[in-house]
C-alpha cells in the first residue's frame, strides 16, 4: 500500500538536515558506504560520460566525478541543500537541480549513462514508482547504482522515519527496506535486465553492513 508522502513537509525536513550536514570546508569525495574510505568506489558506475546523482545532498560525490571530466547532474529535495551546494562546486561545472525525484524524472528529457544514490532518493521513494523512470532515463547499457542501510531483519517495506530525534516538531519521512532478492526483483520487474544486492560487511565485526545494489540495462 502506498504511504502518505508530504513533500512540503519533507522538504522542510532536508532543509532542516541541511543545516548540519553541509560543511563550507567539504572536499569532493566519493564513498558508497557511512565508513569513509571503506568499500568500493566510483568503478561501480562503469566509466560514463554523463551522471545523475538522485538525492545529492551535499554534492560531494558529484565534484569528485566533475573532477574526472564526467558531465554531473544532481537533484535534491531541499532548496537550501542545492543554494549550498550549486555554489560550492559551480567552479567545476557540477549542476545541481531542486526538485521531488519522480517529479523532475518525468519532465526530464536527458539520458545518462550513469544514475546513482548514495543513501540519497532510492531509499526514501516508492522503488515501484522510482525505477521505472530511472530505466527510462539510462542510455542503452546504462548502469543504476545505489546504497543504503540493509533492512533490519523483520522489517521490510515503507516505513516512517523520524529525523532530528524524538523531541520537538515533528518531522518525518519514508524509508524502504527489503530483503536484497527483493531489491533485485524490483528492479527487474521495472525493466532492468541485470540486477544484483549485497551487503557489504562493516570494517568492524558487528558493526552495521551497506547495502549495495546494481543494475544494468
């Protein structure tokens, strides 16, 4: 069942969020995972041309492609999110859009070799909805890559997500979680002729793994 998404309020949720995760003195950097320095790299997008970052929060990610020659395109809920960020790394050319994902994905008429979220827009939009439209924007042979937590076992599907704690206003969004099969069977069913979900151990035994996932068309 579909779950209530307000996007006036979630927008005014990644503001908040804005505030404490941009940093004036960010460098460009690239990582799937919350450990820095852990995992793969950008390798896993193959080697494209153009990306779309879904969710780009601090632009990070995309500086560190624009820095390698790759055309870069971003699209984050919050508007302060994308002011901070649009002038941080315009030096290197990165363009960075506001927007709700689905939205902007529907009027969108570019393609890209490349669309990727780093606990970003795939975690936090109905993947029924999100994928079809991500397979429509990737060129033939494209690549769709994203990350976030693994599912908590016995918790699959949409569910609410409280950020900033759990005192004073009350702001929240919705997360999706499943098991990796499942994952993959999403992604297939929208179109994707190869799809593949693992869990990357933390470096730390017992620490919480990333889950990542790609497909290709």
């Amino acid at each position: 069942m579909p779950v209530p998404h307000d996007i006036v309020a979630e927008t005014e949720l990644w503001d908040a969020y804005a505030e404490s995760a941009f940093k004036d003195d960010a460098v460009p950097s690239f990582c799937w995972t919350q450990y820095t320095g852990h995992g793969p790299g950008p390798e896993l997008l193959g080697n494209p041309e153009s990306v779309l970052e879904a969710g780009c929060g601090t632009g990070r990610a995309l500086a560190h492609l624009a820095q390698q020659g790759v055309k870069t395109t971003g699209v984050d809920l919050s508007p302060r999110m994308v002011r901070l960020a649009g002038e941080k790394w315009a030096r290197l050319g990165v363009r960075i859009e506001q927007g709700e994902i689905l939205d902007w994905l529907a009027a969108d008429e570019d393609r890209y070799d490349a669309v990727y979220s780093i606990f970003g827009a795939a975690w936090f939009t109905d993947p029924s909805r999100l994928f079809p439209l991500v397979r429509e924007h990737l060129v033939p042979g494209g690549v769709f890559t994203f990350s976030q937590p693994p599912a908590i076992p016995g918790a699959y599907g949409p569910q609410g997500m409280y950020k900033g704690g759990f005192a004073g206003k009350a702001m929240f969004t919705y997360r999706y979680s499943y098991k990796p099969a499942v994952w993959e069977r999403h992604l297939l069913r929208a179109g994707f002729t190869s799809a593949e979900a693992t869990v990357l151990d933390a470096p730390k035994p017992g620490h919480i793994g990333t889950l990542i996932i790609r497909a290709t068309v």
